[in-house]
C-alpha cells in the first residue's frame, strides 16, 4: 500500500512541478505509468556503464541520468566497468572486443555505422547494448534509446541499426546580431543568439544547451547562428565571441557552429552595401584577387583559432541586395571555390545559395536554372555545396521540386527547407510541414533513370558524393515554448528526423512527436497525428488552392491575404483576369518545364497527369473550363475554399474533444490559435472566392 501512495504522490508532484508551458518540447520525460513497462526499464537502467569519458559521453550520461529519474523515480547506478550486472552497456565498438564482448561480424558492422551510425540492441539476459564507432554515435543512439521509452516501447527485441543519410544536418538561424529575427514571428521573436534573457549570460547558456540537446536528440548537427543577410559585424572580436561561447555550448551535443558572411567584408570602410560598410582593406570582392583572398584567409584562421571545430560559411550573395562576384565578372563557382579551398585544411564548408533573380527572364521560377545549371562541374571542391530551396520560387505553400536538383550531376547539391512559417501562417496555424517535404524528397528527378529522387540526389547516391547537406530555416526565438504555436515544435523535430532518414515516413515521424509531447493516449495519439498529416494539404486549400501562389499580402510579413493586381509576383503567380487563371508554364508557354528531365516535364506538361496540387502553377484554365476531375476551374476554386475552412473547423472541433485528456495550459493555447487559423481561413475565402467569382462572371 505504501508503494502505491508513493507512486501516486510522485505523479502528482511531477505534475505540480512541471508546468506545460512547452519549453521541455519533446524531450519531456514524464513518469512511465505501466507497471510492466516500469519493471522492464529499470531491469535495464538501473545500472549503466559508459565506457568513456569524453565530453560527449558526460552529456550522454547526464541526459540518461535526468530521464531515468523522471520517467523512473529511480537513481541509475553508472557502474565504472563492464560487468554481467550492467543492464544497459554503452561502449564504442574498439572498445567491446576488450570486455569480452565481441559482436558477430563486428566489421561488417562498423562499415554500416561510418561515424555517427548507432547500434541498439537486446543482447539478452535482459541486457541492452548501445555502440557505435564514436562517441557521437553513442549519443545520438542514446537518445534513440529514451526515444523508444518515450514511446512506451518495449526494450525487449530492439534491434536498430541506424546511420544518418545526410551528413551535414544543418539549422539555419536568419537572426540579427541586434537581436530581432527576420522569419520568426512567435509573440517573443528576439534571438536566443544575440539578445541574452535580461542579460544574464548565464541563463542564455541554460537555453543554448537545452536547444542543444533538442537539436542533438534529432541527430541534428551543424547551427549556422546569424542571418543569411549577414552584417559585416559578425566578424568583429566582439560578434565572434559571442559565436566561439555559443559553440563552447554546442560543442557537448556533437553540434558544431557556423555563420553566413557578407561577401563584400574585404572591401575598405568608405564603401557602402547592404549590411555594411567593409572592414578590409580592398577595392574589390573579386574572389581571384589576391587581396580578397588575404583578407578570408587572415578571417578564417582567427575564427579557427577560437572554434577549432567551426563548421563553416553560409554565403548569399548577388541576391536581393547582398553583394555578389557577378558585379567583378566572377562566377559563384569561383567565390565558393575560394572560400572551399581556405577552409578545407580546418574541415570547414561552405553553402552557396542560390536564390538569385537577376537573370533577365519574365518567368521567375527559370531565372535560378539558368544562372547556375551553365556552373556545373565548376564547384570543384566537396566541401563546397549548392543549396537551394525546396522550389525555384520562394518557400511557397506548395512548389515543384526545384529543377537545379536533376539537372547539376557534378555539384553536391544541398536542400534547404523552410522550418518556419513565412507564408505559411506564421505561428498562428497549426500547419505541419512534414507531409510536403516527404514529397519534395520522393520526387523523382529522373537525372539517371527512375529512382533518381530528390532524396538520392541529396545523399549522394545519384551522382557518387559522399558529402551531402540539407539546412532548415529555424523557427526558435526567445519565447518560452520555443517556437510560439505548441504544434511547430513538430517542424523542428521532423527536420533533424528527416534529415537523419530521408526515406522516414511523415507520419510515423508525427507520431513521434505527438507520443513524446502529448502522451501515449490512444486516442490522443490518433486525433492529434491525423491533425498533423491533414494540416499541410488544409492550409494550402485556402492559401494555394490548386497551385497558385502570392496570395498573402506582397508586403514583408507575407500573412494577411491581399489584392494587389499590380504586383508583378501576383501577375505571375496568380495571373487571374476574366479569361482565366494561373500560368502556363508548359513548353507551350514560359518552357519552364524544360528545365526538368523529360520524363518529369512530360509529367508537368499534360494536365491529366499533373498533380493537383500544381495544375494553376504550371497551366492556365478558363474559368468555366473543365479541369481534369470533370469539374470547372471555378467550381474547384471554390471548393478547395470550402475544403479548407471545414478541414480548420474539423480540427477545431477535434481539438476541443480532447480537452480532458491535454493540460489545461496548452490546451486553451491551441485552442485560441486555432480560432485566429479559422478566421483567418474565412478571410482568404471571402476575398479571393468573390474576387475570383467576379472575374468568372465577367468573362461569362
């Protein structure tokens, strides 16, 4: 009886103590509540050995040690040895041989795991081994292993062998070093970077390693801390302390730091451009120049000298201000290639986007193709990598894959995502990316054959590259659930899962996160997933109903819907007048298709075989023409509309059945912002369904 009192008193403590404001995310480690399971844990957990004593092992052990305290209510006993009394045996594999436990085909093993692969499994006698090649391993496979108890898991047959797909797994921060962010807009949007909470150094580094350990439990393992729109500044002795204290914090979660830079810092402080003036001394950014390449060279080895494990250099330029190599007859190739060459002998990379417009083409979406397709096999170095956007647009609701991905088979090409909501809700709706982006990475691009997709292009088994990367715009800020909406969280937990495993399923990887954020309640489980997997292809009902873009407001923020017939992304992009609406972009109109294989334009050019979603983006109909599913354009505007507020209602309503099984804090948090998701929903109806009704009716 007095251990059912002390059971009951430990779960209520544990709810009075741990108040659901969001800021544990997934990592929440609440008291397991099955007895069987509890008993199968602690015959596991009660004694753990960990056979090193790098720093990365003393972040394993005291994320094991506050988990196993939590969901246990118990104190593991870290034993100094391997023994036969070990529950749980974490050990790199060198290290298993000497203590008598030898796996079968130990080498065939270690080719599978490379050095950030893990291997979980019951070695019986109720015993657990975790081993990789590295420490690094050891951690992201302990994690692993509090993932699954997370989940309610029985330890009894686990057997995972895992490895990452992509090597570079990168969060990008667009943050100010004045402490503002340009694409986050939870209700305390300031930097976790660059504005200390009341400027206490101390609590900055509390929630750099709680970020830390988010971002390392999802294999996550580069950060790039500023904004793309880099100031000069981030340069100076001041600006790279703040970087080498962030990456001192980092560093323990196998995470390492990075920043993007201003192309144009060489240049002398009497020249102006965006994000400047220069800090150099020379008169040109020419990448050839002797000068320019001093001034990096002289720039890397100090960063170098203060972050021996810095991960490298994020570089926009020639873009939307930034200055670039074009002005000085250069190419990108060649820019990246300068600063590839100064940064391998430290390990370093750099990430040249290309999210350019300046081609001088009238349809936007071919303009990246054709500046950067003629480059290829000109970004020589395999430290050096092409990122572009999931699309050749601008993170819309919905794109194509972009074409750069099929179409440049000696660049490594890197993939960057979208993590935030830009115009996508911003953190008011619940809106889940993950069922898009398994999209984008299970397109084909058909660059060798069938099964050249997008995922295969990225890792580097199309093209035979053994470095690869896929970034995420981050969507953290200093707000105390992280990301502003409790249901985000899930974007930044499928980028490092999707990251890890390109071929993961969305849905499993929601699961997931609803598992470990809301609990294992079945019906909790199943409502919220469904929720999660449903919310991409609501929201684009009523944002981009069947492919057409730019229907927010043209203005920075890229929330409200709005009319703007003048703008020239809405001429393009929407394209509606009395004869119809969207853009041919077949080879009968802007040839955009072409910039695909064959095999994927002959997709995209035939309105039967387009996808749905994308039929206003690469075709125009007339209002009162018959699309593909036998209804007229208009009929199907209107219901992709009507579709979209039923599918915000039904989530609404979905929600709100739940109440009693979701603490009442974030419950009525989620409620009130799925009231701002409908009212909103009903504005994107009411304006565009009557301004497109209109236009139908005039054209009649």
């Amino acid at each position: 009886m007095q251990k059912i009192l002390r059971i009951v008193l430990f779960f209520c403590l544990c709810s009075l103590v741990m108040a659901e404001d969001g800021y544990r995310l997934w990592l929440r480690y609440e008291p397991v509540s099955d007895i069987a399971l509890q008993n199968e844990y602690k015959a596991v957990l009660g004694n753990i050995v960990i056979a090193g004593q790098s720093e990365l092992c003393q972040s394993l052990r005291g994320e094991l040690s506050s988990a196993v305290k939590a969901m246990l209510d118990i104190e593991p006993v870290f034993a100094p040895g391997i023994t036969p009394g070990n529950g749980l045996v974490i050990a790199r594999l060198d290290d298993l041989a000497q203590a008598g436990l030898a796996l079968d085909d130990m080498s065939g093993i270690k080719a599978k795991l490379g050095q950030e692969g893990f291997l979980l499994r019951n070695i019986g006698y109720g015993r657990v081994l975790l081993t990789a090649a590295s420490d690094k391993g050891l951690l992201y496979g302990g994690f692993a292993l509090l993932r699954q108890m997370q989940m309610n898991s029985s330890l009894a047959d686990i057997n995972l062998l895992e490895t990452p797909d992509i090597t570079c797994r990168i969060l990008n921060h667009w943050d100010n070093i004045d402490g503002s962010t340009e694409r986050v807009f939870s209700p305390d949007n300031k930097s976790i970077w660059w504005e200390y909470e009341n400027d206490n150094p101390a609590a900055a580094r509390e929630r750099w390693n709680d970020y830390g350990r988010a971002c390392c439990s999802v294999g996550i393992n580069m950060v790039i801390v500023n904004n793309v729109n880099a100031h000069v500044a981030i340069l100076s002795p001041e600006k790279l302390q703040r970087v080498t204290d962030i990456a001192d914090v980092l560093r323990k979660w196998g995470i390492r730091t990075g920043i993007s830079i201003n192309a144009a810092s060489c240049l002398t402080p009497d020249q102006e451009f965006r994000c400047g003036p220069g800090m150099g001394t020379c008169s040109t950014l020419d990448p050839l120049d002797e000068c320019v390449i001093s001034f990096w060279r002289e720039q890397i080895d100090i960063i170098y000298n203060k972050i021996p494990d810095f991960a490298g250099f994020l570089v926009k330029a020639g873009s939307e201000g930034m200055p670039g190599p074009e002005k000085y007859g250069r190419t990108a190739a060649q820019a990246a290639d300068m600063y590839g060459r100064l940064l391998a002998p430290y390990g370093g990379i750099v990430m040249w986007r290309t999210f350019t417009y300046d081609v001088d083409d009238p349809d936007q979406t071919k303009r990246q193709f054709i500046r950067f397709a003629p480059q290829d096999g000109s970004f020589t170095l395999d430290n050096v990598f092409l990122q572009n956007k999931f699309g050749s647009r601008d993170f819309m609701s919905r794109e194509p894959f972009h074409p750069l991905f099929g179409a440049m088979p000696r660049t490594r090409m890197a993939l960057e995502l979208q993590v935030t909501q830009e115009y996508t809700g911003h953190d008011k709706y619940l809106m889940y990316w993950g069922s898009f982006w398994q999209e984008i990475l299970q397109s084909d691009t058909y660059a060798k054959g069938p099964g050249s997709t997008v995922a295969r292009v990225l890792d580097g088994t199309v093209n035979g590259f053994a470095n690869s990367a896929i970034a995420g715009v981050a969507n953290v800020s200093r707000v105390r659930n992280w990301t502003g909406h409790h249901f985000a969280a899930a974007n930044w937990y499928a980028c490092g899962r999707m990251c890890w495993d390109t071929d993961l399923d969305s849905g499993v990887v929601a699961q997931e996160w609803v598992r470990m954020t809301w609990g294992n309640d079945d019906e909790v489980v199943t409502k919220l997933t469904d929720m999660l997997n449903n919310s991409h292809e609501i929201m684009t009902s009523f944002v981009a109903p069947l492919g057409i873009a730019h229907t927010n407001t043209t203005d920075h923020r890229h929330y409200e819907p709005g009319i703007d017939a003048r703008n020239s992304w809405q001429k393009q992009f929407i394209n509606a007048d009395k004869d119809g609406i969207g853009t041919d972009r077949t080879i009968r109109g802007t040839k955009a298709t072409t910039q695909y294989q064959p095999q994927v334009a002959a997709i995209f050019d035939d309105p039967k075989t387009c996808p749905e979603g994308l039929l206003l983006w690469f075709h125009r109909f007339g209002w009162h023409e018959t699309m593909p599913n036998g209804k007229t354009t208009i009929q199907n505007i209107e219901d992709k509309y009507a579709a979209g507020l039923a599918g915000v209602e039904n989530m609404i309503n979905t929600w709100q059945s739940l109440e009693s099984k979701v603490d009442p804090e974030r419950f009525q948090h989620v409620r009130s912002l799925l009231k701002v998701q409908y009212e909103h929903a009903q504005k994107y109806r009411n304006i565009w369904l009557a301004h497109f009704q209109k236009l139908a009716q005039s054209g009649q």
